[in-house]
C-alpha cells in the first residue's frame, strides 16, 4: 500500500490544522434537567503491551468511560481528589466556572461541587490537566458528549480518544512537562493499543476524534476511504466539508466529528496516526459478519442542528486586541494569580478580533476558554466555515480570530509549545 501521509512533514501538520480546521453561556430553557455526574481522580494501572509491565498512570473517572449528557441540562460535577496533588477542573463543551479565577483547586483527599451546564450538542472533554505538568504521572482526560435535541441519523456512535505516553524502561509513564529523553512514545485508542473496531458494511458512523495527548498535533486518517466528511470541530456544527487529502487534523485538546460509510469490502482499514515526524497505525476499522445495513450508501448527510451561534459577525465595529504568546505576563499555572493585568478586556455582546501572535522559534497551541472562536481569512474579509476554541500556530506565524462575547465573566488562556518538556502557560481576559 502506498503511504497516505507521503510528503506531511510537522509543518504539514500544523499548517492543515490552520487550513482545514468552555462554550460560552447561551440561555438554557426554563425547564431544564439537572443531573449528578460523579468525577473520581484516581490513580490507575494501564497495560500498554504484551511482556510490558502495567504503566502507572492518573485517570479522571466517572461510571461510565464517556460522560454523556442531554442538550439543555444543569450539571452538578461532584469532585473527588484521590490524587496526591491538587487538580483543577477544565470543560471543554460544557460550561463550568473558570479554573483559577472561580472555582478553587482541588487538594488531596479533596472534595468539590462544580456545577456546569452542558447548553450546546457536541463532543467535548473533562480534564484535570491544568496543574498537572512535571506529577509522578500523568492524568488521563475523560471523553464528553452532549447529545443533540434533535436525531442525527447515524448507525454507530463512537468515540475515539487518542493519548500518548512516554514510558521509561521500567514501564513507569512520564508526566509532561518532564524531559522525556529516550522514553518510549506510544499512542493509545480509548486506553488500548491498536484495537479494532467492527462496522458493518455501508454502515454510517460518527466518529468523533479527540485529540487527548499531552503536547501533539496530530493528523488522522483512514485508509482507503476518499469520503470522510467533517460535521463538526471543537464541540460545534461546521458547515459540512470533505476533510482536505482525508486527513483530519488535531490540536492537543481539539475535537472532531466525522461521518463515515463503511464500504462493503473484506478489506481491513487501517486508521493512522502522523504527528509530524512519522506515521504510525493506531487502530482498525473491521468489517462485521453481520450482514450489509443497506443495499447502497445514504446520501451526503445534512448539517448537524445549529447550537445557536451567530451566522455573521461584525468585524467593522469589532474591538480588536493583539496577544502575544509569550512573555512575563504568560505564568505557570502555579504561579498564576488573578491579580495579574488582563490580557484584554471587552464588553459583553461585543464582537472581538483578537491577533494572536507566535513570536517564538516553536510551534504554539493555544486554547481559548470561554469562547468559541472564528478563524479569520487572511485578508481579514471572512472566516472559516467552523467554530474553534484551540488553535496551533507555526514559529513566526499571526492567526486572528473573532468571537462574540456573550457573557460577563473572567476566563483562562492557555498556551503550550508542542514538545513534551514545554510548560503550560495562562493569561486570562474579561468580559463586562
């Protein structure tokens, strides 16, 4: 088989995150849900290979391996802190006070009640992460799903988590943060090595990839399936598209949801992973004994039902604010502290273009709490046709970005450079 990542290099992977790819706070209904979702951080054993020896590790757990939550209802998380330092929780596609800045950490032998509410569909992420860089080990993130109001018509539903892992000889896993020196790299699919996954043919499937690994952009592909159809990043419907050559692209943190049509050949497809530097496989996509769904595929799948966010935005009378992502305003989460100066601030229900800026020599990711954001054209004059809430920037490179604020508030930025060693880094930003 000829390589379908011939020619990606590391800057072909961040540059297709530019090109190709916690909420704010919409009103809920009055009558909404309110449910209980109890959240452990514990520590774990994970089996990463035969004749290996289980790789201590840290997991934020709940009862079920995905949280999964109807559109529209109030979260009460209940944290328990089993860990022996103090964590801090972060939402992605749910709305939950911001770490930090509201809601406390938690300390060892710990115990909170953070409530949330989950007011749009989407695939999102829980994680403990925050204050985690250099730990004995590191923390496992907990897949999220808020399901759509409306029926989406699909035949499988399947999430798709990949981590990676840097193991020392002795089994034991590094947290980042850490020099990793000669530490094996593994990337693992929901926690397994290279599991398979059967479909049945013509079959459609929503896969919802999650990119859980510590510090890498990564791309993903399917092998031998030309139509993989993007419906939705980073917990918001797009307008639907064929991923570029694909391959879908990641940021650490980032999500998204493809469609796909299990063709009805014996073929086994394999699902890979290139992370700039190589291409490896991570999982397989089997056909089932059972019997074809359908005579033929559907038809090309209509959008994802809209979660309220607006179709246009104003960037003539946008307030527009530039950040650069470093300095001595940028702090190690153990470091921070709320009394430092905003990176920017706006007035709720004001549109905000915001520059950011990678002045560095490495790669950038950061992530937005909060908002979701617009990625802009390069002349200013439009946008992408999807939402986002983390971006990766090349050395050198400005990406601007717009959003409307929606609610009064303050909130986290984080940045990273993508190497293992590299610290968490955040600034924060008011909306009044």
């Amino acid at each position: 088989m000829s390589d379908p990542f011939a020619g990606v290099s590391r800057r072909a992977v961040l540059g297709g995150l530019a090109a190709a790819c916690v909420s704010s706070f919409p009103r809920l209904a009055p009558a909404a849900e309110r449910m209980s979702v109890p959240l452990d951080a514990r520590s774990e054993s994970l089996a990463l290979g035969a004749g290996r020896p289980p790789s201590p590790a840290w997991q934020l757990a709940a009862r079920t391996p995905v949280v999964r939550l109807p559109r529209g209802s109030l979260v009460d998380l209940a944290l328990a802190n089993g860990l022996g330092i103090p964590v801090a929780l972060s939402g992605r596609g749910v709305v939950a006070p911001a770490p930090l800045l509201v809601q406390a950490p938690v300390g060892p032998g710990g115990r909170a009640a953070i409530a949330a509410t989950a007011a749009r569909a989407g695939t999102g992420l829980l994680d403990l992460r925050l204050l985690a860089d250099g730990a004995a080990a590191p923390i496992r993130p907990l897949p999220l799903i808020v399901d759509e109001a409306a029926g989406v018509t699909t035949d499988r539903d399947e999430v798709f988590l990949v981590e990676d892992f840097r193991l020392k000889a002795d089994g034991t896993a590094l947290a980042p943060g850490t020099d990793a020196k000669d530490a094996e790299l593994l990337y693992t699919v929901n926690g397994q090595l290279q599991p398979d996954i059967p479909l049945r043919a013509q079959a459609r499937a929503r896969l919802r990839f999650i990119n859980g690994c510590q510090r890498a952009v990564i791309a993903i592909k399917i092998a031998d399936i030309d139509a993989v159809r993007v419906m939705a990043i980073d917990s918001q419907p797009a307008e639907p598209f064929l991923a570029r050559n694909g391959a879908v692209v990641l940021p650490p943190g980032g999500r998204t949801d493809v469609f796909i049509d299990m063709p009805a050949a014996k073929a086994t497809l394999p699902v890979l992973l290139h992370d700039g530097a190589a291409a490896r496989p991570i999982a397989r996509l089997t056909l089932s004994t059972e019997p074809p769904l359908r005579a033929a595929p559907l038809p090309p799948p209509d959008a994802l039902p809209s979660n309220g966010l607006p179709d246009k935005l104003d960037l003539r009378t946008a307030i527009r604010a530039e950040l650069t992502l470093e300095g001595p305003d940028w702090r190690p989460p153990a470091q921070f502290t709320a009394s430092s100066a905003a990176a920017f601030q706006a007035k709720a229900g004001r549109v905000v273009v915001l520059a950011l800026a990678n002045k560095t020599a490495s790669s950038i990711v950061v992530h937005l709490h909060g908002q979701p954001f617009r990625l802009l054209d390069r002349l200013d004059d439009g946008w992408k046709p999807y939402w986002l809430d983390t971006l990766a920037l090349e050395a050198g490179q400005t990406q601007r970005v717009a959003f409307q604020a929606e609610t009064a508030g303050r909130f986290l930025i984080e940045s990273m450079a993508t190497n293992w060693a590299a610290p968490r880094q955040l600034r924060w930003y008011e909306i009044r």
